[in-house]
C-alpha cells in the first residue's frame, strides 16, 4: 500500500512538476524552429518549406476527419431530437444557454481531446523512439523545423474541427426547430447573429489555443523522451520513455480544462 502511495505521488510531480518544466525549456527549440522556417521561407529554399507546411497541415486535417465527422453527425440528429423534444417553449433555453456552453465552452475541449488521441500521442512516439532508433537519425536543426509545421497544422487542424462539429450540431438544431422550412444561410445568419455568434467565435478561438497548446506539450514531452532515451543507448542503460506518451496526453487536456474553468465567468459575461 505504501509503496502504492509513494509511486502515485511520484507520477504526479512528474506530471505536474517536471514535465511542466520540461515544456517551459521546449520554448528555446520552438523559437529556433521560427527562425529556420522564416530563414528558409525567405530564402531559394522557400519551396522546400511551404511544401512541409502543407503536408504537415493536410496530414493533420485527415487525421482528425473521420472521428470528428462521426462526432459531429451524432450531435447533428441529437441536437435535432433536442429541438424537437422542447419545442417552441424551450428554444429560447436551447439557444440562449445550451447551445451556446456547447459551441464556447464543450466543443473546444472535445477537439483537445481528439487532436491529443489522433496527433498528440503519434507525434510524442515519433520524438521519442523514431528518431533515436531509426536506421538514419537527423540532426537536431533537423528536428527543429519540424516543429512550427505541427504548430501551424494543430491551429489549421482544432480551428477547421471545431468548425464542423459546431456548424453539424447548429443545423441539426435548425432542422428540428420550429422554424419554417429547411435551414438556409439566412436562418443560420439570424440565429448566429442573434445569441450564437459570439460564443462561435469565442469557441472557434478556444479550440485553435488548444490545438496548440496540445500539440506543443505531446512535442515538449517527446523531445525530452528522446533526450533520455539518447542518453540512455550511451550508457547502455535503460529508460522507459514510453510515460511521456500517455503523461503529454493527460498534461495537456488537464491544461485546456484549467483554461476552461478560469475564462469561464468572462467569457460568459461576454457572451451573455
């Protein structure tokens, strides 16, 4: 028991205490990779660059596609039966509450969660083990420019989730409402422009930061873990980086949730 409590205790300083440490000095290679994406962007080489942004953006957008359309064709028939279940009595709840914690505050979080599973986790693993135990292993201004082309695709990649899963879930409302005929952009214009489009430009913000902030922790936590793990093969000792993956997950979504809780009482002085 004892010892039980004593490994628990141990995870969580590496949790919340190293491994915030461990993000903080990521900051130094992540400025680095700025400069070597500007300095190439404005070089012969500028090709070479946008071509790895975009590769890096598409790869994150199909990553994420899939489960956030199966996500967002539930909330389009659930919100749908919600509207038809409550009626003209309830609409103004629905739009003026529900919908609007689901768009500001629920759906950013939800696509933290998904970006930390579909591209946090993956990523992690490659810093950790692909390039220290790869057949070719790249030098660290190699690893360096890989990092702001992860960046800009998890803030392409959380904004474009967000974006579907809230207008799913918004017209799913508009067809179970009492509102006359089928949804069009003048019915989505109106309801937006009414209780909604602040909290979607609010959400739509909240979920591109978290996009971020998800990304940079799986690639903080990884390139420590390959430090480590490189460290390690030197003193022919062992190391079990393998933590990091599930710890850069957990650090993560504990963060977007905290950011959650301290911007929710202005946010919904704002949106209210």
């Amino acid at each position: 028991m004892q010892s039980t409590m004593y490994h628990f205790v141990d995870r969580l300083r590496q949790l919340f205490v190293e491994n915030i440490a461990h993000v903080a000095t990521f900051l130094r290679p992540t400025w680095r990779s700025a400069l070597l994406s500007l300095d190439e962007l404005g070089s012969a080489r500028w090709s070479h660059a946008l071509t790895r942004f975009g590769e890096q953006t598409l790869k994150a957008l199909l990553r994420s596609f899939l489960p956030v359309l199966g996500l967002g064709l539930a909330l389009r028939y659930g919100a749908a039966s919600l509207a038809l279940a409550t009626g003209e009595l309830g609409r103004p709840i629905l739009e003026s509450f529900v919908l609007l914690i689901l768009v500001r505050d629920a759906l950013p979080l939800t696509v933290a969660l998904f970006l930390a599973l579909r591209q946090g986790a993956p990523l992690t693993t490659k810093f950790a083990f692909a390039w220290v135990e790869g057949s070719t292993i790249p030098t660290e201004q190699e690893r360096q420019r890989e990092i702001l082309p992860h960046l800009v695709a998890s803030v392409v990649a959380g904004g474009c989730s967000f974006s579907l899963l809230a207008w799913l879930a918004l017209y799913g409302y508009l067809v179970g409402s009492p509102l006359a005929g089928m949804p069009d952009f003048t019915t989505f214009d109106a309801l937006m422009g009414a209780t909604l489009r602040t909290g979607y430009l609010l959400g739509l913000a909240k979920a591109a930061l978290f996009g971020a902030l998800v990304i940079y922790v799986a690639l903080a936590l990884g390139w420590q873990a390959g430090l480590e793990q490189t460290r390690a093969l030197q003193q022919t000792r062992k190391h079990y980086p393998h933590y990091y993956i599930w710890e850069a997950a957990s650090l993560s979504l504990v963060l977007c949730v905290g950011i959650t809780i301290v911007l929710w009482q202005p946010l919904g002085a704002i949106s209210l």
